[in-house]
C-alpha cells in the first residue's frame, strides 16, 4: 500500500472557511427558513466592471475562429497583462519592476501557498499571529512546522500583533529565512505604513531573510503613508515577493487571476554556498506544474487598467468601503471596540467580555442568522475577536448590522 504525506496528519482541524461553511450549512438544515447574511468570508457580491465583460466577450469570440484561436499560452502569462501590470500597478508608482518579474496565475492562494516549495525545508518560517491560514497550512503541508505543541507549531516563530500596538508585529528574534507579512492586513485590518515597511525591509536585509509580501487587498489602502507595494521601499526587490490578486480589487473571486513578483535581484543559497535567482527556480516551477490562467479571464484582468476599467472598479470598491464604515459605526453603537475598515475590507471585532470568539459566533448565527469568522480560527492571538467583511450589498450589511446591534441589546 502506498504511504501517505504524514505531514497532512500535522495539520490541525478543517480549513477555517469550510469549518465555518459547514456550521452554516448545519444551521440552514435545522432552520429551512433562515434568512441567513453573510459577513463571513471575504467573497464579493458585486458584478464584474462592464469593461471586464465586454473584454472578455471578445476574447471568447477570439476563441470561435481559426485565425484567433489560442491555445496553451505563456506560464508566465501574456506580455500584454504583464506589460500593463509593470506599468500602472509598479511603475507608475515609481517601482522598477519589468514584465519578466512578474508571474499571472489563478489566483493569490495558489501563488502565496506554493511558493515556498523553491525554499529549503529546514528554513525557518515567522508569521504574524493572527493569519491567513494558508501561510500556516502550506508550510505544515511541506514539513517546515514541527509538532503542533500547546497551541502553536514548534518550528515556527508566532509574530503576536496585540491591540495596544495597533495589531502589528515586532521584528522576530529567532532570525526565520521567511517571513510573511500581509498589508493590508487579513484578518485584523490594519495595514503598515511606509516607516513600518522600511523597518522590515531593512532587517530583512540585515538577516538574510525573504519577506512574501501578501498585497491582495492593496486596492483599499486610503492613507497616504501606506505603500501599495513592498517595492516602493528602497532596496526591496533584494529581499521581498509581492502577491497580488484581483479577486477584491476587481471581483474575480470566481474567475480567477492573480499575480505574483519576484525579482531578479532576489537570491537564494545552494548547500554549496553558491546563488541562485529565485525568480528562475519560480519560472522553473511554474513551467511545470502550471500551463497558465486563460487568456478569456486575462483579456479581462487587462481591461480594469483602462481609464474606463480603473473608473468602473472604483466605484465597486467605493461599495464595499461604505459597507465597511457602516459595520464600523454599528459595532461602535452596539458598544463593541472595532477597527480596520479603513485601508481594508475586514472590520476586526473585539467581542463582548466572557465569550470567545466561537461563543460569539454561534451568538450571531442563532440570534441574528449573521456569518462572521471567529478571530481564533487565524490564530491564538484571534481569541476575543471576530472578522467581520464588508463584501455583502449595501442593503445585507445594512440589516446585518441592525440585526447585529438588537441581538446585542437583547443580551
Ligand atoms: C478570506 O475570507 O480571508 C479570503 O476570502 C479567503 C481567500 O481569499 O482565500
């Protein structure tokens, strides 16, 4: 009989997002009638741009005729996406990042979860605390965790972002090889300013160590002095991996793409002590296990970087801001500390004194059919919150919210 990977037997529970899904679907058995709102996982609600249609419209009719056709394209994706990616995404913001640094994929999980196959298995591996799961998973999955002792995995250095410090990290001091960040922050909400970023960057530099930088939910960031990409810090095309997606920024969550840089300059180390560009051993990976994202769903990531596009997709993500500036308000009615929602789709929940965050919500889904993510489920440091996201229409946020702020007082 074959053997299994007994890493996977390292992994602890379900997957945070299907854990909760299966406790809704459990709820909507027992209620057929619920009229159940979700604040849960960050899907969004909104159509596609009109331009993203009408692109990929024409894609497909491309498709239906001989002199069009297309088959396999580029692994790395089309030079057109590329082109208009290094352009308006990097160098229009003054980053030097070419088209051959850039890798279009299905989407920012993919990227985010297999990169770390091109680095060595004993690396060390620091994560903020709380986190996107993935980070953890991927890692466990490759054998880089340990034992999963007393709560946490015994390979992996915990970053706590604690309240008082604005939810975000201090430097590790076991000096990991890599080192996630994400900014705008998933799940809490608080995104690095421009003097945080720099910090960061230069310990990088000084330890050796590679940030993969998750900017997936870039396209919120409101402030000034928070950067939209981790090259916009001098020196870090030596040390960082960007991760991009238009999931959020432009509603592809079920058609999928994304993307991902790695830069020239990036090295790693051989045993040998010798380098080796990480971006060619990313290339290398990605032509063999990966034959592209479609050149339909392409045409129309391409479009959002029109005038027209860039026009359409603001006024998508001006929903979804207002959305969140209303959960705001209501929690700080309904007497709950909140924050996030403001460079970032995710408001982060402080719940109410003597229940955790599974408490609340059970809470929420039985006294007001409301879905939102137990902030433990990201990480210890999660217990006592809970996400809630901004990706619902106006009017669902709208009740969710009433309904959130009467359950509340009825307590
Ligand atoms: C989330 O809710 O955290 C995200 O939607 C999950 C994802 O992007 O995979």
């Amino acid at each position: 009989m074959a053997h299994c990977n007994e890493n996977y037997l390292n992994l602890q529970g379900a997957y945070l997002f299907a854990e909760v899904r299966k406790k809704q679907e459990a709820y909507k058995a027992a209620h057929p009638d619920a009229n159940i709102i979700s604040l849960g996982i960050g899907d969004v609600t909104q159509p596609l741009a009109p331009v993203v249609i009408e692109a990929m419209k024409k894609a497909v009719e491309e498709m239906g005729h001989v002199e069009t056709f297309r088959g396999y394209g580029p692994e790395q994706g089309y030079l057109f996406l590329r082109e208009a990616i290094a352009k308006h995404d990097f160098q229009d913001r003054g980053c030097d990042i070419s088209p051959d640094e850039i890798f279009v994929s299905d989407g920012a999980k993919c990227d985010v979860g297999n990169m770390q196959e091109i680095f060595a298995e004993s690396d060390i591996v620091a994560i903020t605390d709380p986190v996107y799961p993935v980070y953890v998973d991927s890692n466990v999955m490759a054998g880089r965790s340990g034992k999963y002792v007393r709560g946490a995995y015994e390979r992996f250095e915990y970053l706590p972002c604690y309240e008082e410090c604005g939810f975000k990290a201090n430097l590790p001091s076991h000096d990991p090889m890599i080192i996630y960040l994400c900014s705008p922050n998933n799940p809490t909400g608080s995104a690095l300013t421009k003097k945080d970023l720099t910090v960061w960057v230069r310990y990088a530099q000084q330890t050796g160590s590679v940030i993969f930088f998750d900017a997936a939910y870039e396209a919120f960031i409101t402030e000034d002095d928070v950067p939209h990409s981790i090259y916009e810090i001098e020196g870090a095309k030596e040390v960082a991996i960007e991760f991009r997606s238009y999931s959020k920024t432009a509603g592809f969550t079920g058609v999928r793409c994304g993307y991902c840089v790695v830069p020239k300059e990036l090295m790693l180390e051989t045993k040998k002590g010798e380098k080796i560009s990480a971006n060619q051993l990313w290339d290398r990976r990605q032509c063999t296990k990966f034959n592209g994202c479609s050149y339909i769903v392409q045409r129309g990531a391409e479009a959002i970087y029109t005038e027209e596009g860039q026009k359409q997709i603001q006024e998508t993500l001006d929903i979804y801001r207002k959305n969140a500036a209303v959960i705001l308000a209501g929690a700080k009615e309904a007497g709950l500390p909140a924050c996030g929602g403001v460079n970032s789709p995710y408001v982060w929940l402080t719940v109410p004194e003597g229940m955790t965050s599974w408490d609340f919500f059970d809470f929420l889904l039985n006294e007001a059919e409301i879905i939102c993510t137990p902030g433990s489920g990201f990480g210890p440091c999660g217990e006592g919150y809970v996400r809630l996201t901004s990706f619902n229409t106006p009017e669902l946020t709208k009740e969710a919210v009433e309904r959130m702020k009467k359950a509340l007082a009825a307590r």
